[in-house]
C-alpha cells in the first residue's frame, strides 16, 4: 500500500449533475475522508458547506489591503502638503484635508481590489501550469460539463482499490487512479 | 407596424423572453461560445469589419503622430477655449465605460440573472473605452513625453502633484479604474480560459490559454475563495464607479465658470455615463448577437431590459438639465442666467436643440414594447443616444468657454481636421479592440452561462 502511495496521487470519479457531487461529497466526508476535493465548471452552491470549507480569508485580505491603500494615500498627501512642499495659499491650512478625500478613496479602493485578486490566486497557489488531476484523460470535462471528486492518497484512510470501490458505489462513473509524476 | 410579430403583452413576453433560449446544456452552452473563439472561420464579415476598424486606427497614428510633431496648434483650440475636442471626448469616453461596471458589478450585486450573458463585453467595452479616454488628456498636455508630471515621484525639483486639484484626482480615478476594470475582467475570464485551454487545438493555442488560465482546474477550494474575491471585487468596483464620473465632473463644478459650477454635476454626471455606456452596449451587442447568432444567450429581454435602464438614465438626465437652467434662472446670478440663454440662443444653439432631441425627445419612444422588442429601431436609438451624449459634453465644454464673464473674453471654437481625425482614430482603436476580442476570447462568460444553466434547469423541474 505505501508503495502504491508514492506515485498515486488519489482516485476520481466523475459525476453527470452537481447535485449528485454535492451528495457523493457528503457521503465521502461521511465515510471520514478528509483530504479530498471536487471539481465543477462552475461554483456549486452547497458544494463548499458539503466539503466543510472555513469561511476564506480572501475577506481579511482586502480589508487589509483596503486600509493599507487608505492609510497610504492619506499619509502621503498629508506628508507632501505639510511637509515636503508646504504651499501656503492665503493662510489656509496646509492639510486641507476634505482636498485629499478623492485620492485617499481611490487608493483605497485601489489597495483592496489588488489584494482581494492577487490574495485570491495566492491562496489557492495560482499560477500551477501542471496538477496530477491533469493526468486523467476525461479531466477536460471539468471545465466543461462533468463533475469531479478526487480521494486524496495523502488521507490516511485512503486505499487504493477500496476507495475506487467507495466512490463507484456513489454511482461515481469512469473511476480511474490519478498518477502522481 | 410590423405584420407578423406576435402581439406582446406582458406575462407573454416573459415566457417569450427567458434570459435563455431553451433546451441548453452545460455542454451545448460550452460549444456554442467556445466555437466563435475556437472552431468556427474567422468570416469575410470579420475581416471586412476589422479592415475598416484598422484603418481608422492608421488615421489615429497619424494624427497623433502630427500632433507630437507639430504640437496642439493643430487643432482648433484657443485662449478662451483650452480644452476643446481633448476634453469632451475624453469625457464621452469615460462615461461609456461605465455601463460596463454598472453591468458587472452594481447588477451582480442586485442578482440580476440578465447581466450574465452582457457582462463579459460590456467589460471588455469597458477597459476599451477607458484606453481610448485616457489618450485624450495625456496628447492634451501638449508634451505627452512630460506626462509622468501627472504621477508624484521623487523629483530632482522636489516638486510634487497638486493634491487640491481635480485634475490630480483624475489621474487617481481613471488609473484606479482602469487597473480594477482590468482586474475584474481577468478574474471573470480565468475559469473561460481554462476551458479554453482543455477545447483547443494545437500547441500553441493550447499553450497560451494555459499560461493564461494559470493552472485552474475547478477545484472547489478554488471556486470558494474566487467566489469571495469575486463578491468583492463587484463591492469595491460600484462606489468606484459612481467615484469616477464624480470626479470627473469635479473637473468642471470646481471651478468657477458659468454653467460649470453647479453641484447638480456629479449625480448629473453619473447618470449620463451610465446612459451613454448602455447606448453603447446596445450598439455592440445588437450586431454582435447577429453575427455569431447568439440570440440564444443575448435574449429579447436583454434588449429590453437594457432599453428600460435607458429610459430611466435618459429621464434623469433629462431632470438635470432642466435643473440646471432652472436653478441658473432662479439663482439670479447674471452670468449664470446669461449663459443658459446663450445655450438656447446663442451661436451654438442648434447643438444644444439637437442634444435635446437626442437625449431627451427620442429615447422618449422606449415607453412602447413595440420599440423595446424592435431590434433595428433599438440599435438606430442606440446610437442617437450616443450621438446625443456627446453633443452634451460638447455644449457644457464650448458654450461656457465661449461665453465667461467679460465680453472681451468671449471667442469661437472650430475643431479642425486633426479634432475629427483624432476623434475618428479613437472610434478605430475602440472597434479594433472589440474585433479583437471577440476572435481571440469568449465574448459571454461560459462559466457563469453554466450557472445560469444550472438554476433555470432547476427552476423547470
């Protein structure tokens, strides 16, 4: 078993309609998989509850980005207007703060766009031009009208013919190992 | 009058009008768009269309090629009148993206199910007409070579941007809004062109798809946190764009000009960019749905649907510009009241008559389900409007220019040759793009169009 381990990557099973991924999922995770995951050509609803997906931190990241930006453009035009070029016009005051509002806005809006796009990629560790799943011929159809579910061979529960046994029991169909190179 | 349509009344036209045809699959909707990219002859169609388009571009090159050669003399601005052509175009431009936004964003949010099949192009208009607004004030400075002036940067001078000005937020907006509408169009595609990648044929095709789609495999971790990203990036992009034309018409309300200084501009503003930028939509979508027979995903009611949005912009920006020349009459101010009288009887009257015409009288038609559902009536109106929209720009920049406060000051304004040759170029570097576009990437999302598939099948059942 450890042997077949090192260069098997899972098992996948293919579904015609998301809503029996969204079952076989539950039924899976039932079973005590753990490290497994599905694959649609469009977000399912439900499907992230059935995989018992946390709240992502996609959020916390262009708020972060949001404040980062706002922060930025405000500082800097207070720095250049009160202190790098100080321009008194009629004495009024150098940080004539309603003035630098548009600038701080868009930064700011600038700052959390960025970093909830490239937060996103990162967190799901984009760009990867090649994954295992890639090696299943029928993969393509993930991307076009096919569902997908894949028991990982790193979950300790994992093995391989009985696993392929499980997920042909779900009325998963085209059950294929997925090579690891 | 037209014999043989079906009368149209109101529950009928719902049955009629699904945001999509029947009978589609998850498959059928794949195919279907992927093939315009991907299978199906590039048509004689195409190639004549895309001609014309570059050859307007040449026209573009060459005049901006003079310009820089010869500066801004060329075109018919003078003292009183600075800005001239730049500025209401590069206005008309900007305005025009914004329906694109509006459609992927503010509609999302509201879970307008009709957004779906527009919204790809509409961003893709988007990002186009920005591109061709921000030309317009970069050849305007005079030295574009000088233009990172615009940006603050440690100078050698020490010298940093104006952050009072308008003009300096304009340079935040737009590069802001670019860069998001960039974004939120790439994030949108990237699930289309991993489809892409797994359909087409031939290394090389396969191999740019793939280095553009990075890797996406459909994984549902992936689509959680896309999901997310995507939720609020529509959420960041609709204050945005609201922001944008605001801004922009900062430019104008903060100063002190006649007829500019009102602070009916920003809503005013917003709600003629959004008019334009349906117009606009129209424009494109009507022949686009024609020519790759989409009427299966670009439904009657998609036109409808767009044809109400306009009616209802259209009457606020007709209300605008009633309270415009109200509030100038009822302020007293002499100037102000001198200068809504020159719109109407001044010497260039008949651009502000046909403005109303086109603004405001025609776009009146689309009370009629007759007008909304005929597609030809639809596409003529489309460019009225845009006409319409441009004339306005075109009065607010001159005729205030033209008449300030001292009669001594007064001039005239003549756009030359290299105005309409500039102008015209931005039109062939905007269709050059949408030519582009339509061949080498999914003119509908076909991920969302997925979605869509999913939930009408589920409400059939």
């Amino acid at each position: 078993m450890n042997e077949q381990r090192s260069h098997i990557y899972g098992v996948m099973g293919e579904f015609e309609t998301a809503e029996q991924l969204i079952h076989a999922t539950e039924k899976t995770r039932e079973a005590g998989y753990r490290h497994i995951d599905a694959y649609a050509p469009f977000p399912v609803e439900g499907l992230s509850e059935a995989l018992g997906l946390k709240r992502s931190w996609v959020p916390y990241l262009t708020l972060l980005g949001g404040l980062g930006g706002g922060l930025t453009g405000f500082g800097f035009q207070y720095w250049v207007n009160v202190f790098a070029y100080p321009l008194n016009i009629a004495g009024r005051p150098l940080n004539s703060w309603p003035a630098f509002i548009p600038v701080t806005f868009e930064l700011t809006i600038l700052g959390a766009s960025t970093f909830a796009v490239f937060g996103m990629l990162a967190l799901n560790k984009l760009p990867q031009p090649h994954h295992p799943v890639f090696n299943v011929g029928r993969f393509s159809h993930a991307s076009n009208d096919r569902f997908f579910l894949c028991i990982e061979a790193r979950d300790p529960k994992f093995h391989l013919a009985e696993s392929a046994k499980f997920l042909q029991g779900l009325q998963a169909q085209h059950v294929t190992e997925v090579q690891d190179d | 009058m037209s014999a043989g349509q079906p009368p149209l009344d109101s529950p009928q036209i719902r049955r009629l009008a699904p945001v999509i045809g029947p009978g589609h699959t998850y498959a059928s909707v794949t195919d279907k768009i992927s093939a315009i990219v991907l299978t199906r002859p590039t048509s004689l169609g195409w190639f004549a269309g895309f001609a014309l388009a570059f050859s307007l571009l040449g026209v573009m090159t060459i005049a901006i090629g003079w310009l820089i050669i010869k500066g801004v003399g060329i075109w018919g601005i003078n003292v009183p009148i600075g800005w001239g052509f730049a500025i209401v175009n590069f206005v008309w431009w900007i305005g025009i993206g914004h329906a694109g936004t509006l459609i992927s964003a503010i509609l999302f949010l509201l879970n307008q199910k009709w957004r779906t099949s527009i919204n790809r192009f509409a961003e893709a208009m988007t990002l186009f007409a920005v591109a061709c607004a921000g030309i317009f004030p970069l050849i305007h400075t005079g030295r574009p070579w000088m233009a990172f002036y615009m940006f603050p940067y440690p100078s050698t001078m020490g010298l940093w941007p104006q952050f009072r000005s308008p003009l300096i937020w304009d340079v935040f907006a737009v590069s802001t809004y670019g860069t998001v509408s960039a974004l939120f169009w790439f994030v949108g595609l990237i699930p289309d062109l991993a489809t892409l990648r797994d359909r087409a044929v031939g290394k090389p095709k396969q191999i740019i798809y793939g280095m553009l789609a990075m890797g996406w495999r459909g994984s549902a971790r992936h689509w959680h946190r896309y999901q997310a990203a995507y939720l609020l990036l529509a959420g960041l992009a609709t204050p945005l764009v609201l922001s944008v034309h605001t801004v922009v018409s900062f430019d104008f309300s903060v100063a002190i000009v006649p007829g500019w200084h009102t602070t009916i501009f920003p809503p005013y503003f917003v709600a003629g960019a959004i008019y334009s930028g349906f117009a606009m939509v129209l424009t494109i979508a009507i022949p686009l749905r024609k020519a790759y027979d989409l009427q299966d995903f670009i439904t009657m009611r998609h036109l409808e649907n767009m044809a109400k949005v306009m009616l209802a912009t259209g009457l606020i920006v007709a209300y605008g510009y009633f309270f415009e020349f109200f509030m100038s009459e009822y302020s007293g101010n002499k100037f102000d009241v001198f200068l809504v009288n020159q719109r109407l009887h001044g010497p260039y009257a008949p651009f502000y008559y046909a403005l109303i015409l086109c603004n405001i009288l025609t776009p009146q038609l689309l009370w009629f389900q007759k007008i909304r559902t005929n597609v030809a009536v639809l596409f003529l109106m489309s460019i009225v409007v845009n006409i319409g929209m441009w004339l306005e720009r075109f009065v607010i920049v001159v005729i205030s220019l033209t008449r300030d406060f001292m009669p001594s000051a007064w001039g005239r304004y003549q756009p030359t040759v290299w105005d309409w040759a500039t102008f015209a170029g931005t039109l062939g570097l905007f269709t050059t793009l949408l030519f582009l576009f339509v061949r080498v990437l999914p003119a509908i999302s076909i991920a969302e169009m997925r979605e869509l598939v999913a939930h009408t099948s589920e409400e059939n059942e």
